[in-house]
C-alpha cells in the first residue's frame, strides 16, 4: 500500500508540474516536439543529456540543467552522457572524458569537473591530447590523481562507458542522435529542441520534460 502511495503521489506531482505550464502542454506532438526513439521505457525513470565538452550550446546549457532536474519526478535519476562523434577530436579521446566523467561522479566530484573541462577547452583553448592531460585537470579541481587513474581502469567504469557508447551508436546509427545538446526521457522521448518557442525556450523545455514523464 505505501509503495501504491508514493506511486500515486509521484503522479500527482508530475502532474501538477503540468498544470503549472497549461499554455504549453496542450500542444506537444510526438514527431514534432519529440521522438519516439525505443519501444520501451527504461526500467527506473531518468533524464539523460547526450553533449560534449567540445559543445559552446552545451556549456551554455549547464545553467538551466538544475531547472530540467526540477521539473523531473523525485525518484528520477539525472544522466550525463558525453558523446565521442564531435569533430574536434578524435573519438578515442571524447570516449575517454566521457570515462572521466564517469569516474568524477562516484567520487561525486563531476560538476566541478565538468567546469573544468569546459573552461579547459573552450576558454583557455588548450587541447587535450592523451589521458594525462584529463588526470591533470582532475587534479587540478582538488580531485585525487591515484583514484582517478583506478576509476579510469575499474571494470564498472569501462563497463557503464561501453553501455552508454552502444545507446549512443544506436541513436547515431539510425539517424536520431545527430548533434548535441539531446535530452532523452527514460529512454524512449528524444526532445527536438528546434521546435520549441525561442521566446519562451526554456520555460517550454522545463514542461516539455514534464510532459514526457507522464507517458
């Protein structure tokens, strides 16, 4: 009964989240404000963010993810995906920062690292040219550089990075994931942030992303 309580109560939330944007929800069409990208939802909800560190719309994005993740229900979980098919680097690299990433969220370090890549790249202009050079970053946020190294050759981090690659490729492959930054609803609602109001672009994001949890 309780479990059928919080379930229930979730709902209402997510609702009333609607409620709060009436002149947008109404309008939302699959195919054109978002896609269907899987048959199935995933088993516990989540929003992922497919982007890059190589990404200026990325970074500019960073400030409204804490918006997004209000918006979501409680027991959501929030996914960073970094993506390896940027053209500034080659895809052995992107495919290793999204490791760092990984490994900068369980030792709950990411946000800060996430800046720091960011100002890494695209404000200091500097390259990252090997693994060293994100061990240095790592470092640099206070982090520590032995667990870094470990976290970057631990089964679990290689394992969730080769989880995320084939989602990734999937998506890629048939022509859904083609530019970041993408945000996907437990798995199965690609938003098409280019059919959203400019004048009013994120406060339609936020009930878009409210709209999808409801599905």
């Amino acid at each position: 009964m309780t479990r059928v309580l919080k379930i229930i109560s979730t709902l209402a939330a997510t609702l009333l989240l609607i409620a709060s944007y009436p002149s947008f929800s109404a309008k939302f069409e699959a195919g054109k404000h978002y896609t269907v990208v899987a048959e199935k939802k995933t088993s516990t909800p989540e929003l992922t963010e497919y982007f890059s560190y190589y990404c200026p719309s990325c970074r500019a994005y960073e400030p409204y993810l804490e918006g997004f993740k209000k918006v979501i229900p409680e027991k959501a979980k929030f996914n960073k995906v970094h993506v390896d098919f940027m053209g500034h680097t080659s895809p052995e690299i992107q495919f290793m920062l999204g490791k760092a990433l990984i490994v900068a969220e369980k030792l709950n370090i990411n946000n800060e690292f996430t800046a720091a890549v960011f100002k890494y790249l695209q404000t200091d202009r500097e390259i990252i040219s090997n693994q060293k050079d994100i061990h240095d970053i790592f470092v640099s946020i206070g982090g520590n550089g032995k667990k870094f190294d470990q976290g970057m050759k631990s089964f679990s981090v290689i394992g969730q990075a080769k989880k995320e690659k084939k989602i990734q490729d999937n998506l890629s492959k048939n022509s859904q994931l083609t530019s970041v930054p993408t945000m996907v609803v437990n798995g199965k609602y690609m938003i098409d942030s280019k059919s959203l109001d400019r004048n009013n672009f994120f406060a339609e994001y936020n009930a878009l992303i409210a709209y999808l949890f409801t599905l």
